[in-house]
C-alpha cells in the first residue's frame, strides 16, 4: 500500500469514528430545561443489572406511563457502570435517568431526587428481609439465630457503603462497622454458642447496598466461629442457591414489590427470617439540577 492509501484509510477511520466519540457522553450538552428531555438523552434511562428487580419494574414503568411508544428505553448495565456514568454526567451538569434505590451512597454522594411515582408502580417503601435454606435452623442454630436477629437501620448501612465508596475493601469495613457497634454486636450475639471453623455459604447479588449488608452479617458470623465464603451471583441464581441448599443464607429480598417474583417462586423451598432492614425506597432518579423533571410523568 501507498503510503498516501495509508493516509487516506486512517482518516476516513477517523472521520467515522469522530461522531461515535462525540456520542460518548463529553459530547452531551449542559441540562437544558426548554428542550424536551428525552431528545437530550436519547430517550434512555441508564438501569443495572439486567436481572435486578428494579429494572423489570422499570419495564413496567415504561408501558404504564406510555414511555415505551414513545420510544423510551431501558438500558441494562451494572451497579458500577450506573455509578460511574451518574458521576460524569453530573460533573457537567449534564441530564441524565437512573434506576436509582435507597439506602445507596449515590444519594449522599450527590444531590439526587426521586421522580415521583403517581401510579405507584415502584410500590412506596421497602423492606429488606434475610433468607435462609431449609434446614438451617436445626443444623447450625447458632447461624440462624444471629442471622434472624439481624437488623440495622438505613443510615448504618449507608454508613458502610459509603466506606466502600471511598476505597475500603468490604470485609474491612464490615469489621469496622461492627467494632464500633460493640452494643449491637453484643444483642446480635449474647447467649449464641460458639463454633469452631464450621462453614456456612452465602450468597448475593452485587449492588452497594447488599455488598454492605452481606459483608457486615458474615463478619458477624465470622465472630461465632463460622468459616463465612461469600459468593456474589446474579438475582434467580442466588434464590436457587438458597432454594436448592447450595448456599444457607443471604441479606437481599426487597419486598413486597422489588424480589416479588422470586420471592413468590421460592416461598416454599426458602425460610423468610424476616426484615433486616426497614425504609428501602427504589425508582427514577435524577440531579436536583433537573428542576422542572419531577415526576415520570414529566418524562413524556
Ligand atoms: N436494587 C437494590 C435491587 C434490590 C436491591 C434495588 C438494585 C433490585 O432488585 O433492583
């Protein structure tokens, strides 16, 4: 090839490219609140995992309020990616809809609001319940019994993830979390017989919040003497792991509206110990910068 043939292909490649590139985020302009919303996002709320109950209630989100023919979409991602893409967009002010839920740092973090919800398809607060295998209670009493009396409120557990967010490992966290709660420790723990290296699985899904949750109730047990592995996996296989006993417990099920579905398919091969934390709250959320985007219906 001519060394101009080279040229020519290397800026014909770059010519398609440039606004594939302008597309990527640094090319969106500045919230403008007198041009529709939707154009300026491409009509694309940025969700999590595809798995995760928010986002099929969000699907349903979209059908009720009459998004969907409206062109309106979902797009799937991770906890992480929705994050970090919050945190750019909001570094300039620029617009942007996540699947948002709370207890979560992102609103400490920033300055966030939840779009209200006047049909009510998100369910108005949540709780979060821990779930164990059948059989637990006979075959490690001591683990069921700290696991059923785990309880700690939204501000605590905020507390951990936002120790996360800044860089601590999560056991560490969950260990420091509990050395500065010797009260809580002492009642999660008072009479439970100790074991010995006995070892006990959990499982879990991968958001900030069951993160934190998780890692403080095995750090907990760690401190009865259990062997603790923890195993993070996708929504249906964690209720399966539970389910079919290859795992004995976990922290995650948000009910009655965000695990329904599993919760219902699984409500008779699990053993609910009920809420380990109460005041959960999941739906649309946006940067208070977006003043006149209030409710779903403003999405329109
Ligand atoms: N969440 C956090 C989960 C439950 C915990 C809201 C992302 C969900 O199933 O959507």
């Amino acid at each position: 090839m001519h060394t101009w043939q080279k040229i020519c292909g290397v800026a014909v490649v770059l010519l398609l490219l440039l606004p594939l590139m302008a597309g990527c985020n640094t090319g969106v302009a500045p919230y403008d609140p007198d041009k529709p919303l939707g154009r300026q996002i491409n009509y694309t709320i940025t969700g999590i995992d595809a798995g995760s109950g928010e986002m099929a209630a969000t699907e349903r989100v979209l059908k009720q309020y009459g998004l969907t023919e409206r062109n309106w979409q979902l797009q799937a991602s991770s906890t992480a990616a929705m994050t970090a893409q919050l945190g750019r967009m909001i570094a300039n002010r620029q617009p942007i809809v996540v699947t948002g839920w709370q207890p979560h740092w992102m609103f400490t973090k920033y300055d966030l609001k939840f779009l209200k919800d006047p049909k009510n398809v998100y369910g108005s607060e949540e709780d979060i319940h821990t779930i164990c295998r059948q059989g637990l209670r006979a075959d490690e009493p001591s683990a069921y019994t700290v696991l059923d009396r785990f309880y700690w409120t939204p501000a605590q557990m905020s507390d951990v993830m936002m120790r996360v967010n800044k860089g601590a490992s999560p056991a560490k966290a969950a260990d420091k979390w509990l050395a500065r709660h010797p009260k809580q420790v002492q009642q999660w723990l008072s009479g439970v017989p100790r074991v010995h290296g006995r070892k006990l699985k959990m499982t879990y899904v991968a958001w900030d919040s069951e993160i934190a949750s998780s890692n403080v109730a095995a750090a907990l047990l760690r401190k009865v003497g259990y062997k603790v592995v923890l195993q993070s996996m996708e929504m249906q296989p964690m209720w399966a792991s539970i389910a079919t006993k290859a795992a004995d417990a976990m922290t995650c099920a948000w009910l009655p509206n965000t695990s329904s579905k599993y919760y219902h398919d699984y409500r008779s091969q699990v053993v609910d110990l009920g809420v380990n934390l109460r005041g959960a709250q999941v739906g649309l959320a946006v940067p208070k910068y977006m003043r006149d985007i209030d409710s779903i219906n403003d999405l329109r």
